[in-house]
C-alpha cells in the first residue's frame, strides 16, 4: 500500500498492525498535513452489518472535538479498500514512558489531569473509552496528552453478549492497534471483568489504574498471567504503600475511589477527578505532619505484640485443623480473532487445541474459505499464521508442546514446530480421518477412517502404523472384509473389539499412554455416539457413556465429552477405566458438528476453550447462484447433500443425498422439482457424473465390500448398476466424460506404489483397460474434459497448493497453470471459451481464446460466498450448460464465530459441579 492513496490521502509508511487493521501514516494532499490511516481488515470492510455499525460510531466519535483527544478526520473508501483517517500524534505512548520507571509526581498528576479532561469531554457527549490504559494515551514532545481509540472497541466489536456471571468474570483479550491488547485485564473493572453492563465508571476504574502506574511504576492489579489480574481485581486491592510518601492526601483518597469494586461507592463523575487534581497541583505542598508523642510511638508496638499472642494461639490450633483448599477464581475470556481469520468451523474434527501447559493456543482459521493453522501465545496480542500449514485441520499437540500434528489437505498427517520451520510429513491419510492424540511415549494414535478403526505409529515420523482397532459393522449386518490402506498393509495388528460398533472417533490418549478414549460413533451424531475406553495392554475396550462424543480427559479425574451441543463431565478412575459418577451438565452452548466433533480443548492447568454456538442443525440447502454472487433456495434438506452435477441439457440434478450413516444417488426434475432415488444401498455412492448424452450416471460406491469405486447405471433406473472395474485396493472417484461418451476420467486414491492421487481415463468400450494419464509424486485430481475432447482441466498440488492447471489429451504436451493463487473443483463451460473454478469461498472465471494454441486471460471473479466445499476429487457445485448459473450448497448453520471463549480455573469449577474422586 505504500506510495498510494486513499481518497486524498497518500499513504506513506506503515506504523503499526494489529486486529483491528494496518495503520499507516499518510499525507493530506489537500491540506499538507500528517495523518493515521487505519485500514479496515477486507472481511470487515465487505460486512455491511459491521460497516454500518462501524459507521455509526465513527460518526459519534468523530463529534468529538477536544484538544487531549485524538481526532477523527473521516472514513474513506478507494478501489474497495476502507480507511479511518485520524489525526497522527507524534510522540510515545504512555506506556513507552512507564517502561523507564514512574513519572515524577508533577509530571504524573499533570498528565492525569490532561486525561481526566479527555474523558469528562467523551463522557458529556455519552461516549464510554472502554479500552483506556497507558497504550492508548500518547504524550506529544511537548507534554500534551492525546487520548486514542475513543469507543472504537465498541465499533470494531460491537455490544458483547451476556455471559453466565453468576461464579465467573469475562474479559476480552485481542488485538487492537500495534501492540496492544483490547481490554487489557490489569486495566479492566471488576464490571467488565464480569461481563456486566459498562458505563462511565468503568473509564473511572482504567483511569484510576493509569494514575496508580504513572506515580508508582507498577500496574495496581499486574500479575503473571490474565487468571492473576482478574484475581486481583476481584479480590485484592493495590499496593497503597507504594505511592510516593510525598503524595496529597487528597490524591490518596481520590484513588482509593477511583478504585472501588462496588460502582455505586466508586467516583461518579471524572470532572470531579479533575478538580481534584487541579486544586492538588495548585496546593505548593502537602501540610506538615505533627511527630507523634512518645506514647503514641510505644502503643501500635503494645498492640502488635498482644495480637502476636493471639495470632500464636490460632496458629497453634490450625495446625490441628486441615485448612480448606484454595478455590483458583474461575475467569471466563472473550479471544477476538483476526477478521480475516475466524474459526474454522464445519469441519469433522476440532478446530482448537490448547498446548498442554494452557500458554499456548492453535486454531484452524478460515481465511476466504481457506483453512491455515494460526498460533496465539495467551499472554501476547495477536493470533499469527503458521506457515505451511494452508488447508490444515484438526491441530493436537505433543505432550512437550514442541510439535503441533495436524491432517493435511493433500491426505497426509504431519507435524510443525510452534517455534517455526517446515512441516514434516508422518504419514498418508485418507480424506475422511477423525481426530488423532499424541502419548507420552511420542507415538500417535489417529483414526485413518472412521470405518476402519484405530491406527498408532511413531511421532518420529517413521510413517508405520503398528496397530489397528478395527471397526466391525452393526449386528445383523452382512460383514465384509474391511479395507486398509495400501501403505498401512502388512503394518497393521488387529486389536480385539466389541462388535457392532461402526466407527472409532476422536481418540485421547490418556495420562500414563496405558489406555486410550474414543467415540464409537453409530453414524446419527454425539446423541446416539457412545464413549468409549481402549487399555492398550489387555486389548479390552470398555462401553463408558451412552449418548456423547469427542472425549476429553481432565487432569481433576473426570472424562468431558459433548452431548446436543453442551459439555458434560463424569468423575473417572483411570486405573479401572470406568466412570465413578452420573454425567453432569458443566457447559452449555459449544460448537458441536452434525458428526458430533465438538470443537473445545482442555489443558492440564485446568484451562479451557471452546467455540460457542450450540448444536449444529441439521440439514443443507441446496441453492442457485448466478453470476453475480445472487442465490435462490432450490432443495431444503435435512439431510447432507454433496456431489451436484447438472445433466447435459441443464434439465436434471444429480447428487448424493446422505441418510444417517450412508449415502444415495438421487436425481430431480429441476422444472417439477421431484426427486427420484436411484440407489438403495446400505453402502456410500458418492460423485455422479452424467454422460454426454443424459442417459447414464457413473459414480463411485462402496457396495462391492471395498472402497468406492467406479459403478454406472440408466439415469432412468431401468437397470441396476454395474461395476466398471474388477474390485479394487484403491478409492476411485469418476469425473468427467469424453464429448464421444467413450471414456470416463477419474482420479484414483493412494494407487501403488505411489502415494496420494493420480489420474486415470477408463475405456468403456472393449475390454474397459484403464490408462493412467498423469500420475506424479504429486496430487492430481478433478480431470475435466474441454467440451471438443482435446483438453483436460485438472488440480495438483506440485506448487505446494492446489492449482488449477490444463494439459492436452492425450498428450503428450505442456501444462498451463490457469489458477494464479490457489484453485480446485474446474469446470468448463458448453462452448469450450471458459473455465471456472473454486478459490476458498471465490468462484473465479477464465476467458479461453480459441485457436490453434491455448491461450488464456487473467482469472477474473465472479462472486464470492460461503458456500460448502469438499475435499478433492470430489466436487461441491455444479455450472449449467450456458455458465450462467451455479448450484451450489449452503449449510444451515451460523456465519463462524468471530472469537473463542477461554475459562480459566476450570479445574476447580469442574471439581465441584462434578465431584467425585480425583484420578492420579
């Protein structure tokens, strides 16, 4: 940005960066002066309910008109790009000043009153700071203050939600401008800590904390960590003897109420600040203290030493008497994320994981519908991108919290030091894992799919599963030979387990790395799941809850699992591995998927955090999309839908409809709206795609026993469907057609004896011999055939993302990248001159120029939304024959949730609404 403008404005050099935007200082070209440009995050920007917001408040803020008040000029728009423009004070903050020691006691009480003045201007106009503290107040070269960030917490964030107070405080902790923490705890009421409704008298607490740091060098309420400075503000009071033995009285007495807990015995009004301060500074000095008489000298001696014989008694008989345990305060955090970067919800495994010690917290964000691991230290202000790991899910840590495991988007499970560096690969996936848990011994136990069982191997990166806990079908159903992995076979030992369970879930390995949790999941979510528990010695699996899912294991001896959108807590005793306790109800309204992920983590200080929303309702909409980004509601379901593809003369929609634990084929009449069941199979069938002419459907299904593979059949239903090819040790996911209807491409997984996917075009003339087309160390998936057959449009991960590139068919020839920053799911469009494609939640557009060479345009968007998005090959939308509309698929659920919640003392909370035995 620098060099260019805004509006008027020229930006000039950036001078800080935080949650709420980049500020830069620019040049009024106009006027010839210096100015703070503040640039709205683009996710804020494009939000016309938070732009409204943010604009209403601006403009309040902008009435203020004060000579200690940093102003606000305007808010400007250029090229799509917003900016705050404010007035730019030089000089250091506050706190730049207090990092060398306190402030004569002058300087201090003339500062103060500078602020004091700042406020009682804010206050009169009905403007609360909310945010003051020593960051937030600039002194120019010459001594003048300016207060910054006037009510901007409240623009940028809106009104907080009510929070359960009844034992618990809440704070929010983020970023704000360069450096800075919004509502940094030392400087929060017990009010806001409380998560109570805040007026002017919250600004009167900050600033009697400002005064207190500024005479004495040290915050009132400072302590190690949040959980100290909400104790201290809640239950403690400041350091009164370190205030300069010089000091008025009258200033004593002035702070003291400033710093009441109960705000109806707090000051009422800063004017009266102000005054104080001013008559104080007029005072020449403090009145002259009358020495004491002897007799008042020998008397405090006399008492203490009378209270010293009593105090010894008491001590005496409390050494007899065991002494209650200390109850740690419980603290409830607000943690804004980045407004480019909220949680990544959606997802079959949990999108938070809290390093074992609590100092540490990663989350999956989602920026543009692109998934990245992001790394926040809990006592610093910012949550930063962790490089490489772009389309990462389902982060966990090693016991040391020097590794952060996660699942790849390219079917591989790896690890990345929080301190930086390259991820390093463990081991190939498939693309349906759920959840993984390291163990004290540095081996990993992860679930490849859920249909399959359990899987351990080393953290070392060795790549070899050494045990399985394999997953047997229902009672009464046909049991089949499960299927593994290429590169798993002949590594795995199957473990004994209790039949009819279908899948093992989110496993936590427990202290001691002796036994292991898990969901056995029967496919209908965390209701009907099961809780389960694994001894790794005796092979024994043991039924623990009936009715839960995402086990947890918390240091106070008890499991914590998720039920219908809510925590639950059962005491446990590790050593027999069975639940002492009925469940207890210890958490309402967490994030928790239609799969039963629930989206919370535990430390072992007795930390939590987890996304709030509730249970996730079921069922998807499936929806119209023209061009310019418009929808227009096409299927309500309650079921999961996936896999739509249009037929040829655009009249029919195809897709696979989930019931409970498997999937079908379904077909519609897009004029009568009727659908029409094509498969009844208790197995998954999953990705149709339509022949050139409309009359069949190939697709993949896992009916033949194994992994899917490649079937077709009459779109009409006339006749039950064929397998394409022989039974398979490999996923195989079908396409796209040749414009003759003679072969079929689709992409193969985990292929020997390579790794991931490859390409593959299958003849469906003759003997139906399949050809490989492009298999490379790399991924490709997604092969689309140009509409005259002499083209294929595929993705592939060589660049270290997907990409969308196009090859001639048959070959050989050169590739052309299409996609320029990221890309999947490519289509064509009838008449050959265009392609589209996926970026995130961007659906992009390239002009294709006919000829005898290929030749493209630059990618151009054509709208942008939060549409449901598959892992390849398989594919989430579908375009009509003319390009001109998408169908595409809508969750019914809630935009992701822009902050996390933190409790801190969790453990003592959990102990007692739950009690039972403490577990070693």
């Amino acid at each position: 940005m620098i060099g260019q403008t805004i509006s008027h404005y020229r930006i000039l050099e950036e001078i800080g960066a935080g949650g709420m935007g980049i500020v830069y200082r620019g040049q009024d070209t106009r006027l010839g002066r210096e100015v703070a440009i503040k640039l709205l995050p683009e996710a804020f920007a494009t939000d016309p309910e938070r732009l409204a917001r943010f604009e209403r408040e601006a403009r309040l803020l902008a009435s203020l008109n004060h000579p200690h008040i940093a102003a606000i000029y305007g808010l400007e728009e250029s090229d799509g790009v917003r900016g705050l423009v404010m007035e730019f004070v030089p000089g250091a903050t506050l706190a730049e000043r207090l990092a060398a020691g306190p402030l004569k006691l002058g300087e201090a009480l003339d500062l103060c009153r500078q602020i004091a003045e700042a406020l009682e201007a804010a206050h009169d106009k009905g403007i609360v700071h909310r945010d003051l503290k020593p960051a937030n107040i600039k002194v120019t070269p010459d001594g003048q203050v300016k207060v910054l960030d006037f009510g901007l917490a409240k623009a940028f964030r809106g009104e907080s939600a009510g929070t359960d107070v009844s034992e618990s405080a809440t704070v929010t902790i983020g970023p704000t401008q360069a450096g800075a923490i919004l509502g940094t705890a030392a400087y929060m009421s017990p009010q806001q800590a409380q998560g109570k409704p805040l007026d002017k008298r919250t600004d009167i607490w900050s600033f009697g904390c400002v005064m207190y740091e500024a005479l004495t060098g040290r915050r009132a309420f400072g302590g190690e960590t949040v959980a100290d400075s909400l104790a201290r503000i809640l239950e403690h009071e400041p350091d009164w003897e370190a205030l300069p033995g010089a000091m008025p009285r009258r200033i004593r007495e002035l702070l003291r109420r400033c710093l009441r807990k109960d705000p109806g015995s707090r000051l009422h009004d800063i004017a009266d600040a102000r005054i104080e301060i001013e008559e104080a500074l007029a005072t020449p000095a403090e009145e002259p203290r009358v020495a004491p008489r002897r007799w008042q000298k020998v008397l405090p001696w006399g008492l203490a030493g009378l209270m010293a014989v009593i105090a010894g008694g008491f001590g005496a008989w409390n050494l007899v008497r065991p002494s209650p345990p200390r109850v740690q305060p419980v603290a409830r955090a607000v943690i804004p994320l980045p407004f480019d970067a909220p949680v990544a919800v959606g997802s079959p495994r949990p999108a938070v994981a809290l390093s074992p010690d609590g100092a540490r917290l990663v989350y999956v964000a989602n920026r543009a519908g692109r998934t990245q691991l992001y790394l926040r230290h809990m006592d610093g202000p910012d949550a930063t991108p962790m490089a490489g790991t772009e389309g990462a899910s389902g982060p966990f840590w090693s016991p040391d919290g020097q590794w952060v495991g996660f699942f790849a988007t390219n079917a591989k499970l790896k690890k990345v030091s929080p301190q930086g560096g390259a991820p390093v690969s463990l081991a190939d996936m498939t693309p349906v894992t759920r959840g993984a848990s390291w163990g004290p011994d540095d081996t990993i136990i992860f679930t490849n799919d859920p249909n399959s069982g359990l899987f351990r191997l080393s953290g070392a990166g060795s790549g070899e599963a050494n045990r399985v806990v394999s997953a047997d079908r229902f009672p009464g159903e046909r049991r089949t030979e499960l299927w593994f992995p290429w590169f798993l076979r002949g590594q795995v030992t199957s473990l004994d387990s209790q039949r009819g369970e279908r899948s093992h879930c989110w496993p936590e390995i427990l202290p001691g790395g002796k036994a292991v949790l898990f969901t056995l999941d029967t496919g209908g979510g965390s209701d009907d799941a099961r809780i389960a528990a694994l001894s790794l010695q005796t092979k024994e699996e043991k039924v623990l809850v009936e009715g839960g899912s995402n086990p947890r294991y918390s240091p106070t001896g008890h499991v914590v699992f998720a039920r219908a959108g809510s925590l639950l807590a059962a005491p446990f005793d590790i050593e027999r591995l069975e639940v002492i306790g009925a469940p207890v109800l210890v958490v309402e309204g967490v994030w928790t998927e239609i799969t039963g992920a629930a989206h919370f983590s535990l430390s072992s200080n007795g930390t939590l955090v987890y996304v709030a929303g509730g249970a996730a309702a079921p069922g998807e909409a499936v929806v119209w999309v023209d061009r310019n980004g418009n929808t227009q509601p096409l299927i309500e379901s309650r079921s999961g839908c996936s896999n739509p593809a249009v037929s040829p003369d655009g009249r029919r929609l195809a897709l696979s409809i989930a019931d409970g634990s498997n999937s079908d084929i379904w077909v519609m009449d897009l004029a009568r709206r009727t659908p029409t069941r094509l498969t009844f199979h208790p197995e998954e069938d999953l990705s149709p795609v339509w022949a050139p002419d409309g009359k069949r459907l190939a697709f993949a299904s896992e009916m033949g026993g194994q992994g899917p593979v490649l079937y077709w059949m009459p779109a009409d239903a006339s006749a039950p469907p064929e397998q394409l090819i022989k039974p398979a040790e490999y996923w195989q996911f079908p396409s796209s057609w040749s414009p003759d209807g003679r072969l079929l491409a689709y992409t193969e997984h985990l292929h020997p004896p390579r790794n991931g996917m490859d390409i593959w075009v299958l003849p469906l003339e003759g003997e139906r011999k399949p050809r490989l087309f492009l298999g490379t160390e790399f991924d490709e998936s997604q092969a689309m055939f140009s509409p005259d057959g002499r083209w294929i449009a595929y993705v592939s991960n060589e660049s270290g993302q997907d990409e969308v590139y196009v090859r001639p068919y048959p070959g050989p020839g050169a590739k052309w990248k299409i996609s320029t920053q990221g890309g999947s799911e490519p289509d064509w469009t009838r008449n050959g001159r265009e392609l589209v494609y996926r970026n995130g939640d961007k659906m992009m557009a390239v002009a294709i120029h006919p000829g005898p060479q290929f030749d493209v345009a630059e990618p151009r968007l054509l709208f942008e939304g939060r549409f449901e998005q598959i892992w390849p090959p398989g594919r989430s939308y579908a375009v009509t024959p003319d390009g001109e509309r998408f169908v595409m698929i809508k969750r019914n659920q809630a935009s992701p949730p822009a902050q996390l919640q933190l409790v801190l003392g969790w453990a003592d909370e959990l102990k007692r609404r739950a009690p039972g035995r403490t577990s070693r």
